[in-house]
C-alpha cells in the first residue's frame, strides 16, 4: 500500500467494520495514508474509525472524492462492495486473505478472479 502511496495514487477505505478497524490499528495505518473511508451506515457516517482516527464518510461521496484505490476492509463482502460502487472506475485493495490489487475491468457481470474485478457495464 505504500508503494502506491508512493507512486503517487490516493486510497480510501471502504467499510468501517471491526475486522478493518483491527487492521488498521495493527498495521498502524492513519489518515495519513487513508484520510477517509466510505461506508453506508448512517449511524457510522462522520465519526472515525477508533485508535487511527480515520474519517468515515457516506458512500454518495465517492463519486465526488474518486480516489484511486479502495482498501475493501470486510473482504468476506469484496463482491458486494464491487457492486455497489460499480461506477468507482478505480482500482480495489483486498488484504486478506493474501494482498491483491484488483484492476477493474467493464463486462457484463460480476467476476473477481486473482488480478482482475469484471463489473457491470456502465451505461
């Protein structure tokens, strides 16, 4: 990640759940190299991830902040995440259960295989 940091790219992270807020403690990564992260809760929506002080924001704001890279925090919901932020047009960050940045590709259906996401075409 901060390679990519390095190259340049933004990162955000997406979905404050407690499996990414333990990682980001223990890999302490802040603000500094995540300033925000998207999530669709409202309940969660203008607090910040606990110990890193990470933003969360809502997921309408992606559009407007268009990061680079997405961290997917709950991987186990990678396929949803693509999904639902289909139009994201950058690439995603999955860390577990092995560190992969996934390059989007437009098909028409979902697909995640080891170095390519395949999402819906936009229209």
């Amino acid at each position: 990640m901060f390679s990519i940091r390095n190259r340049g790219e933004s990162i955000a992270g997406f979905g404050a759940a407690a499996k990414g807020t333990i990682l980001l403690n223990y890999c302490d990564i802040g603000p500094e190299t995540i300033p925000f992260i998207f999530d669709d809760t409202p309940e969660k929506q203008g607090l910040y991830i606990p110990g890193v002080h990470i933003p969360i924001v809502p997921r309408a704001e992606l559009d407007e902040r268009r990061p680079d890279n997405l961290l997917v925090l709950p991987w186990n919901f990678l396929t949803e995440i693509v999904s639902r932020t289909a139009t994201f047009g950058g690439s995603y960050i999955v860390v577990m259960p092995e560190m992969k940045v996934l390059k989007p590709e437009r098909t028409a259906e979902i697909h995640i295989s080891h170095d390519t996401v395949k999402v819906k075409t936009i229209v």
